[in-house]
C-alpha cells in the first residue's frame, strides 16, 4: 500500500461537550466513551493509520485535557497526535478553519462523535484529491428514512457521483444520500470556510455551508455511498447500541476487563463491563455497559443499563434497536 505519509494528514473535530449524553458527558467527553473497552477515536485513528496516514491533528475543547492524556503522542497507534483546543465552540467550519495554519496538504477529516462500519476502503478517495482529480470527497450512505435525513447533511448528486448541492438537517427531505461525517478536503476548503456566514439556525459556522461554497467556486465535489452502517454518539442509549452491535459483529456474547472483579456465580449476557469494575452479587446482567472503574451493589438483575459511578441509566428496548441494526437492509 503505498503510504499517504507527509501527502496527507487527518483531523478529528473533538471538541464538543455532548449534553445529551449527560451524565456522562459531565465526566469524559464523548470521544473517548468506551466501545468493548477502547476509546470511540482509536477506532478512528486507527481507520487513518490503515490509511497510510501518521500525522493526526484532534481538536479538543470539552475536557479535552482528558483526549490529550488517553491518546499521548499517538506512538501506540502507530501515528503522531497533535492537539489544538477549540475555544469557543462555534461549529464545524471554524474549528476546521482553526487548523488552516498547521495544515498545507490535503486531510481526511472525520467528526469525533460517530462510529461507522465501511463497505470500502478509503484510501481511493484520499488519493482522488491527492491527484487532483477531485477537491473534495464525500462519504455517504443511501437513508431510507426521512427522519434520519432531517438530522444530518442531505447530498444531491448527478449519476456520476458529482455533488451540486448539501443541506444541513433539511425541513424537506427530497434525497436519501445522507452525509456521514467524514471528509477529504484538498487546501481550496479554507477559502471557503474564511467565506462562511454563520447560519441563522444554529449560530454556528456549518461545514456544509463551506463546501456549497466549494462547489459554487466550481471546484469539483463528488460522494460516495460506502457506509453500511453510521451510528452517532449522542445519548447515552447509543453507548449501549454501538457496543451490543460491535459484540455481536465480533462474535462475543461478552466482554469482560481482566480487571474487573466479579462476584462467584455473576451470569453475564450481551454486556461489556469496563476495567476496573465491581460486580459485588451473583446477579444477571445482560444488555448492559458496566463503565470502567463501577462498583455495582445491586442485588437484583441488570438488563439494558449503562452505569457511570452513581449514576444508573436504563435504555429499555435498545437490546432490540441493536439487533435492528444488524438486520442487511431490505
């Protein structure tokens, strides 16, 4: 494979504090919440490394001194990490536009809330923009359901994959090319991102408002639908769903931290529990995210919970939005 090393670098937008995802979010930002006891970003830095690509910017804000501390210099991913704080989270676009004075070269840019299972490689369009065929790639995946496009970005593109227009969390739903959160940008999407208005919506700096602008300047954007299966990190339940599914696509029926300590006679289903943790009677738990460094003293079966310290949160029927997931679409 031929590296992308010093021809492309990757940035990692980190920098929100995640307030739905309270009470977790009041104790570690969402880009290092467990998935079967790793870090949410390694599973991203480590899609970058396989990449070929070694230099990794992350943005920080909330708690980041806790991102800077899990990852270090990135030497045991086989990359290097640098971190630059976002100080006022004021949307995608100005924390990318951040980065323009560290980067020079094309990046693979990826949104640090998001866990995403691809049915293709990403190196090809990396090396799209590298050559200059295209300044822009996007990657999508085809969304039947109209309520999961007015949360995201829609993509209208022509039959050659070529994008003319992106809206941000449309009212009107007229495509099912949803936007996934990852990106290659060549260097031409920081103009764009210095032209970028702040949207009347959020009050924030859109990226999909720079890259309209990016297509409006004629540079050449293009999608390609090689997700299978998105999931966004944004309540507590899709910490439970994302390490259900990942079990079940690893052929475990659980996953226990050779730390834990679990009481004799303890029956664990479908659950992952951190390092660290307590189980302190012989009880069931299953569907179920024990966080690292729990004690739990219930004397009664767990089913569907995910545990941070003091704090229990029940997600009644994600077991079942898990197995959903799995199911290959219609």
């Amino acid at each position: 494979m031929d590296s992308l090393d010093k021809r492309m670098v990757g940035v990692i937008l980190a920098a929100g504090k995640g307030a739905r995802m309270y009470p977790f979010s009041e104790r570690s930002p969402k880009p290092i919440l467990p998935i079967l006891n790793r870090p949410l970003l390694a599973h991203q830095i480590e899609v970058m490394r396989d990449c070929g690509i070694t230099e990794v910017h992350i943005v920080v804000g909330h708690l980041g001194y806790q991102v800077a501390s899990t990852f270090g210099d990135g030497s045991s991913y086989g990359v290097h990490i640098n971190f630059l704080e976002q100080e006022s989270t004021l949307g995608l676009a100005h924390a990318v536009g951040a980065l323009e004075p560290r980067i020079h070269v094309p990046f693979l840019l990826m949104l640090g809330d998001i866990y995403f299972h691809l049915k293709a490689p990403l190196q090809p369009l990396c090396e799209q923009v590298l050559s200059g065929e295209v300044n822009a790639n996007l990657v999508s995946m085809y969304e039947p359901d109209p309520e999961m496009m007015r949360r995201n970005f829609v993509i209208q593109a022509d039959e050659t994959g070529r994008v003319h227009k992106v809206i941000e969390k449309p009212r009107y739903v007229d495509s099912q090319l949803k936007g996934c959160g990852l990106y290659v940008f060549d260097p031409h999407i920081f103009d764009a991102i210095r032209r970028t208005p702040r949207t009347a919506m959020r009050d924030e700096y859109e990226i999909t408002d720079s890259i309209q602008i990016l297509i409006n300047d004629g540079y050449v954007t293009h999608h390609h639908p090689i997700v299978e299966r998105d999931l966004n990190l944004t309540k507590p339940a899709d910490l439970l769903i994302i390490n259900l599914i990942e079990l079940a696509r690893s052929g475990l029926t659980k996953l226990v931290d050779e730390s834990a300590v679990i009481a004799p006679g303890t029956q664990i289903d479908r659950s992952v529990i951190g390092k660290n943790a307590v189980i302190t009677h012989p009880i069931k738990i299953s569907n179920s995210v024990i966080m690292p460094g729990v004690t739990v003293t219930a004397s009664t079966d767990l089913d569907s919970v995910v545990m941070d310290g003091e704090h229990t949160v029940y997600c009644p029927g994600v077991a079942a939005l898990a197995l959903a997931q799995l199911q290959p679409p219609a």
